[in-house]
C-alpha cells in the first residue's frame, strides 16, 4: 500500500481547521501563517546540531504553543515533530533540541485532544455545577458539582457533570454532559453529546 504524503498546505489547513475546536488547545496552540512558519522553521535549522534526528527531514513549522516554545514540524516523509525549542545555539548533543515524533499529523492533534479533554471535562463540570448548585451520585452520594466521583461507582462512571467524548476517549476534542437524571434513574452514567469524528 502506497501511502500519499498530505501537503504542506493540506498539513496547515488541518490545524487551523482542527486546533479551535480542540477544547483548552485552543487557548494555549496556534496554527502559523507564512511568516510564523518561516521564522520557526529558521529557529530550528539554527538549533539543529549535525546528526539531529530531524536532519534530512526537512522540517517544516505548522503550529506552536502559543509562547512558541514547543512548535510542531512536518517532516518530508509525512510524519510530525514536537520541538522543544531552545533558542540557544546548537550544543554538541544530536539529542537537543528535544524532539517527539508522530506518524501523522492526525495522531499528534488526536494525542493533544486527548492531553486537553481531562481538563476541559472538569471546567465543564465546575461550570454546570455552578449553574444547579450541589448535584449528588445518588448511589454513593459524591458531589458531582465539585468534581467528585466514588470509586467504581457504575452510576457515577468515572466522572462528574462533563466527561471527555467516550467514543473516542477525547480525540476528536468534544466534551459531553451528564444526563444527570438517566443516571440517577438507570444507576448507570448516562452521557449527551456527539463524536466529531463520527459525523
Ligand atoms: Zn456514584
Ligand atoms: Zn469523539
């Protein structure tokens, strides 16, 4: 099977697409013009020690965090990079600047959904929370309002008033709500909400 390498353009048109809808990401991550690009992808040549493992990959700067430190890299063979940038000259160490690869640039905005939805889950939660006052498991009494579950408790399910989308463990960036009274009654975790990567 031959595998097509999406293009540059394709590369940054999917984080400016996907990266606002990531919940929290989107706060901290940014999708880079012609100029970011330019500038970080210069940044890391200068870094690069000979025998770095980016060398020969062409690297080329998609995305950063937003105090670009950590900027993402599209590499010639279709993969992806994190890089911890320095800002510093290149040492002697082939390992420096720190680098995390991924085999597709899905992968890396999958990972960074997952990384983010745990905490996007909980601002949820704290905010419905704050709307209905103190909402109680009716089967081990947590306070879901304040971010608690029991443990093993089926009717609770591991979290409080907002979770992460469950079909997909949070990839696809979603956060889905409690059916609070489907669980009270069912004493089973009822969940509303939509995979984005099933529509
Ligand atoms: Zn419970
Ligand atoms: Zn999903």
């Amino acid at each position: 099977m031959t595998r097509t390498t999406p293009s540059l353009a394709d590369m940054r048109r999917q984080c400016r697409k996907t990266l606002p809808g990531i919940a929290w990401a989107a706060e901290s991550w940014t999708s880079l013009g012609w100029l970011g690009t330019r500038r970080l992808t210069r940044a890391l040549r200068r870094e690069m020690p000979p025998g770095h493992r980016l060398a020969g990959l062409d690297p080329q700067a998609i995305a950063a965090e937003l105090s670009q430190d950590s900027v993402l890299y599209a590499l010639s063979d279709g993969r992806v990079a994190l890089v911890h940038l320095t800002w510093a000259r290149p040492t002697d160490n082939p390992n420096w600047p720190s680098t995390s690869l991924y085999p597709s640039l899905d992968d890396f905005l999958g990972g960074l959904a997952v990384e983010y939805a745990g905490e996007a889950a909980f601002a949820r939660t704290f905010e419905i929370g704050g709307d209905l006052g103190d909402v109680y498991c009716a089967e081990c009494q947590s306070n879901w309002s304040d971010g608690k579950t029991g443990e093993g408790c089926v009717t609770c399910g591991d979290w409080p008033l907002a979770r992460p989308c469950p079909v997909c463990s949070g990839a696809c960036g979603e956060v889905w709500d409690r059916a609070i009274q489907d669980s009270q009654d069912s004493g089973e975790a009822h969940w509303i909400g939509t995979c984005r990567r099933q529509t």
